[in-house]
C-alpha cells in the first residue's frame, strides 16, 4: 500500500484527489490531510479515507475538529506549525493543493524526506523555484506537475531529450473577460470575475484566470520546471480548454496534449506515473467538437503576463515579490476594495519599488528570505493600496 497525504484537501484540486484515492481505498493509506475553515468536510474525508491525521490551518477550529473526530481515533491538530509537521510525516506521495504560498512550507517538508510532491500548487516553483528543486536534488525527490499545462507538457516531453525542445506553447482560457470589451474591464465586477467558462475551480484561481494572473504564474513555473529560457515559452488563448499545451521540437514537430478539462487527468497521471491507469474523465469527441480556436493574447487585456516576463529577467526573489503583491491585490478585489485592474497596478508598482532596492530582490533564496520577501511585499502592496484610496 502506498502512503499518501493531501495537503488542501478540501478545496478544488484536493476534493478531486480525495475522489480518485476513494475509488480504490485498498492501494492507499492516507496519512495527513489539511484543510482550512471548512471542519465538516476535511472530518467527513479523513473518515472517508481513514487517515492517521486531520489538520486545520486555523488554531481557532482545532476543539471542533476535534469534536467532530471524537472516537476515530483521527488525531486532530491545527496550525502553521502542524502543517509543516504533517509534512514531515513519511510517505510516499504527496498532493500539494493548498492555495498560495502557504503551500510552499509543508511542500519543502514533504521533499526532505524524499516523498514524490504532486505539485497542484504553482505558488511553491514561482516563489523558490531554485531552493524546491535544490530540496528535491539533495533529498532524492521527485516532483511531478499536476498543474494541467504542465502535465500536458511533461508528457509531451516523455522519451525526448530536452535540447531538442525548441519552444513551450501553454495554452489559456482566456478567463471570464475574454471577449469583454477593453474598457469594460476597468469595472468588471467580483461576482463577474468569479465565474469561469470551462474549468471548476477554486475562486482564486479563477479570478486569476480571468485576470491571467494564473497564466502568468504558470509560465514562471514552466520555467522552473523544465528549465527552458523565457523567450521559448509562449502563450496562446484556445477558448474551448481541450489542447492544454504543446511543445515544439526543433525539427517543426508540436506534440499537443488533448483531453477534456477535469483535473482528474493531470492528478491521476501524477497518482499513477510512470503508468497510466483508467481514469473516470470524460473521452473527448472531436467529431463533435468540429473545431478548435487559438488566437494571440492582447497585452492590454492582459498585463499580468507582461510582469511575469519581467520577473523571469529579473529573478532572485522577484517571483515571491510578484506572487505575495499578486496575493494581496487578490484579497483587496475579493474584498471590492480595488478594480479589477487595479490588481496589475498595485503589483507592478511594488514589483518597481523592489527594483529600486536590489539588495532585497538578490539575497539568497532560503525559505527565511523567502518569507520575509513574501511579508514584506503584502506590506508594501497594502501601502500602494492605500496611496490608490487616498488619490
Ligand atoms: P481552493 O481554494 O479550492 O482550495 C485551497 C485549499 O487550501 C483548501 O483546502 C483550503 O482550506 C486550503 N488553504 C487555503 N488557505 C490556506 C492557508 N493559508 N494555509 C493552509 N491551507 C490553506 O484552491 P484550488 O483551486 O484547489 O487550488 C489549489 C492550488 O492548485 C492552487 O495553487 C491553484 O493555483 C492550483 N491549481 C488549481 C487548479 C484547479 O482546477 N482548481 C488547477 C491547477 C492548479
Ligand atoms: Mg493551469
């Protein structure tokens, strides 16, 4: 039996993690799963799967956690601290599906004892890209992509050699505004924001999909992960969400990796890889689909893509400056304290007010750092929010 934990287990990704270990109980012994607010159901799930331990991130819920495990014999625990201590947990494989980059500490901890970490959560490469996978070198863990795009080009890429890849296409949605008119944006609404055309997801993913902030986290982590030079990662938007992404070998060949948008997919593969196993996602029908759409991204609509640029050529710890103001600006929107625009803004300008001090954005990435750069950016994005309300 393979030891496995789910680390946001309740949310989006992890609630699909939770549905293709619960299909085939008897190959799994779950060990931790951690939640956030919602008891009920991180207790019902760690009854479901019978897991040594539940654990929320908020100390205050931890007397009704543990109420609503009396008589498992479900340990309960709560807090930052027991995060980071449920992933140093042994087990084999990891789902690391927390929002954020909160994700990024109970993930290292998961690497050092040398579980695989089925990495959901982008946060974790954009932020400490370069100490991640330095933590896997030295302690002989693997990571595997769940983020659909990049499990659509690591499987393109199974077999191939990495100096014949000449370009990454990751393909976008487009988001909630795709079609809007430009200068409707400025008032776009958090409810407007919140809805997306094709995929079911957690509510700041899908805001950062209509802003493509996600999109831009997910280029910083394609080349993180597969180590390629910014200038051969490009984006294109395919409304439809069928082709996740595509690699281009040098001699003109693209390998597309096509399926139905369901998270299934890309967590299964992780579950199961190096094979493949029967997968309860829809099959797709192209004769039915008739036709699939690309066209370029407009920068105006887009400028989170343009900033993502701008931190690959700038590196260090710009991606957990970007990512933590990005955080932020997400809080204020979802809180209808800022436009919808004005998310970009307020990152770009912390992003600038870094630049001006390069000795921050250059010191070495150790998890300290990293956090203090991540608390450091809220704050100064907090300060730019508040010079904005008091134009
Ligand atoms: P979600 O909001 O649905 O769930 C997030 C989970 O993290 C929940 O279990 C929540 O309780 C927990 N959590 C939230 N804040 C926390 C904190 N401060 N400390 C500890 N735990 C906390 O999110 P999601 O849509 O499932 O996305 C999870 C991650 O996977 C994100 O990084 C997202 O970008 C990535 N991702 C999601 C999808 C998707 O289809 N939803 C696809 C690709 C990648
Ligand atoms: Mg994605």
């Amino acid at each position: 039996m393979r030891k496995v934990s789910i680390f946001g287990a309740t949310g989006s990704v992890g609630q699909n993690t939770v549905d293709l270990i619960a299909r085939d109980p008897d190959s799994y012994d779950v060990v931790a799963l951690t939640g956030g607010a919602n008891i009920a159901l991180l207790a019902q799930d760690a009854k479901r799967l019978n897991a040594d331990i539940a654990i929320t991130a908020y100390d205050s819920r931890l007397e009704e956690l543990r109420a609503a495990l009396a008589g498992t014999g479900i340990e309960a625990a709560a807090g930052q601290a027991a995060l980071i201590e449920a992933g140093a947990r042994p087990v084999n494989w990891v789902m690391s599906a927390i929002v954020g980059a909160a994700g990024l500490a109970p993930g290292l901890e998961a690497l050092k004892q040398g579980a695989t970490l089925a990495l959901a959560n982008k946060e974790t490469l954009v932020c400490a890209g370069k100490l991640v996978l330095d933590t896997a070198r030295k302690h002989n863990a693997r990571l595997l992509p769940v983020d659909s795009e990049h499990s659509a080009i690591f499987q393109a890429l199974v077999g191939e050699d990495m100096a014949a890849v000449e370009r990454i296409i990751i393909t976008a949605s487009g988001g909630a505004f795709r079609d809007w008119p430009l200068d409707a944006l400025e008032h776009a609404s958090l409810a407007e924001a919140s809805s997306h055309p094709n995929w079911d997801m957690g509510q700041r993913i899908t805001i950062d999909s209509a802003s493509m902030f996600n999109k831009a986290l997910e280029v910083i982590e394609t080349r993180e992960f597969f180590g390629v030079d910014p200038s051969q990662i490009e984006v294109i938007i395919h409304p439809e969400s069928m082709v996740h992404s595509l690699v281009g070998f040098r001699d003109g060949a693209l390998m597309a990796h096509l399926g139905a948008p369901d998270m299934r997919h890309a967590i299964g593969y992780a579950l199961h890889w190096p094979d493949r196993r029967d997968l309860p996602v829809a099959r797709l029908d192209l004769a039915q689909l008739g036709q699939l759409n690309f066209k370029a991204p407009e920068d105006a609509r887009y400028p989170a893509l343009r900033l993502a640029y701008d931190v690959m050529d700038r590196g260090g710890l710009s991606g957990a400056v970007f990512n933590a103001a990005k955080e932020r600006a997400l809080d204020a929107f979802i809180a209808e304290r800022i436009g919808f625009l004005d998310m970009a803004r307020v990152v770009e300008q912390v992003l600038d007010r870094f630049e001006a001090n390069p000795g921050l954005i250059d010191a070495q990435m150790t998890l300290d750092n990293v956090t203090q750069t991540d608390h450091l950016a809220r704050q100064w994005a907090d300060e730019a929010m508040a010079q904005r309300a008091g134009r």
